[in-house]
C-alpha cells in the first residue's frame, strides 16, 4: 500500500490492508501533505470526503493514538525537510503495483498446476463456475470464455438458495469440478456455499489472492490495493492461463467449437467487422 508516498508516509502504510475509506484519507495525505499536516481532523475529514471518525480509526489503524498523534508524526517529514522528491502520481504507482503484482504470477507460474487442473476441467461437465459480489466480474470474464471451448459452463452470481440449487443441479448432472473466484473482500455466502459443495463431493478450484484459502487447487495472485477499490489485472492473467490450459487439454474439441462459434458470429453479423459505416 507505500508504493509512491512520501518515504515516511510510506512506512506508516507499508504492510497495511486498508479499508475504501482509509485509502481515500491516505491518498489524500500523499497528495496534500505539505497542507495536512496544519488541518484539524475535522478539516481533514471534509476535504478527503469522509467522516471525521474515519480519520480517528485511520490513524489508529496506523498504530497511533487519535489523529492529533499521527499529524505531529507527519509533521516532521515536510517541516523538517524529510519529503523525497516530486511525488509520483497516485495513478502510476498503481500500475507500477500491478505490474509487480504480474510479474510475481510469472515466476510463480512453474508452480501453478495449470496443465494438470486444465485437464480435469475440460472433463468435467457441466463446470459450475462461481464468484459473488466484486468477484462476479471476473467469474463471468472467464466463463464467458470457458463457454467456447467448453460445451456446459454455469455461471452462478447470485447467493441465496439460487446458488446453493445451481450447485446441487450442476453435482446432480455429473460435476465434478467447480471453479470460485473469491477475492477480498471475502463474502461469507461464497465460503459457506463451497463448503456445501464440498460435502456434496465437489473438487474446488479457487482462483483468489490467499495462498491458505481451503480449496483443493488455489491459483492465488495478489489484488492491487493502491486505489480505492481493488484492481484485478494479475488474478484476471491468471484466470486466463486456465482457459488456456483448458483449450490445450482438448485441442479437437477447442478447434471444432471455435470454428463453429465464428461460423455464428460471421452469419449473425454479431460484431463489426471492416469499415463501421460500411
């Protein structure tokens, strides 16, 4: 969460899983320092657009007292000529964590048991695949991928008794498998409901940020945290290197579904192609 704050503002953050709330009175400490450090926390509150009761909880977050405690630590790195440099944008630094964040899944990769869980899930039908709340984007990112190299994919978004259904019909029609994308924040309905699914004999794959999360395969990559709201560009990589190992596990099957598929679109003018105006 450091990545392009002033060094000892850095310091404070560095380690630090912070809630939408905290990061926009962090974000607007990193841009505004040099004025900051002089507002009350109501001040502070106004101008990050948040309560005042946040900034408490922000600074005890960080291990201080209250906020009074926390501007006279940050005090010194702007007074007493401690800032380093020109500070980078908010929206660089985010980037740059994300590219650290692609590059740990690419020395990871030869760990990832790709090839192996591709096989199984190209097997395995129908495949349920699962992902609640922010997660549900990425879910539906790579089922609607899955679905054509593969001949039976359920999506399930939804929580409640619909998805507890939709897990008992995909185990009653031969599932073996389901792929759950679980990322933070963890909904308890997405653990509970794998947990059913357990019971009834379902293998869980689970694409997710936690090396310990309880599943059979975890395919885990780090969520960029610098902004308000998380980014998903290294889970999403790695989401797609299993559709990938999928295809390779039936390459005939993969081939024959595809070229049918662009038959479809090319007959049902389903995209653009050439000149729009045309």
């Amino acid at each position: 969460m450091a990545d392009g704050y002033h060094g000892g503002l850095g310091v404070l953050l560095d380690g630090r899983r912070l809630s939408p709330v905290q990061r926009r009175i962090a974000h607007y400490l990193g841009e505004h320092l040099d004025e900051a450090i002089f507002l009350s926390s109501v001040e502070l509150a106004e101008r990050a657009g948040v309560s005042q009761p946040s900034v408490t909880r922000f600074a005890m977050v960080l291990g201080f007292a209250g906020y009074p405690e926390l501007r006279q630590a940050l005090r010194p790195l702007v007074l007493g000529g401690g800032v380093e440099g020109p500070q980078e944008s908010l929206l660089r630094g985010a980037i740059d964590g994300e590219i650290r964040n692609l590059a740990l899944v690419r020395e990871r990769l030869p760990a990832f048991p790709l090839k192996e869980l591709g096989e199984q899930l190209a097997a395995t039908e129908p495949l349920p695949v699962l992902g609640l709340r922010v997660s549900c984007g990425l879910a539906t990112t790579f089922a609607y991928y899955a679905r054509r190299i593969h001949p039976d994919v359920r999506l399930l978004t939804h929580g409640g008794s619909e998805l507890t259904d939709g897990l008992h019909a995909a185990r009653r029609a031969g599932a073996e498998w389901v792929v759950a994308v679980v990322l933070p924040r963890y909904p308890t309905e997405a653990v509970q409901a794998l947990e059913y699914a357990e019971k009834m004999g379902l293998r869980v794959a689970a694409i997710t940020d936690r090396s310990d999360f309880p599943a059979e395969v975890v395919l885990d990559a780090p969520v960029g945290d610098r902004l308000v709201f998380d980014s998903h560009a290294a889970p999403l990589a790695l989401a797609m290197a299993l559709v990938e190992a999928m295809a390779d596990a039936a390459p005939l099957r993969t081939q024959a579904r595809l070229e049918e598929y662009e038959r479809m679109t090319d007959e049902t003018g389903t995209f653009l192609s050439g000149d729009p105006a045309q």
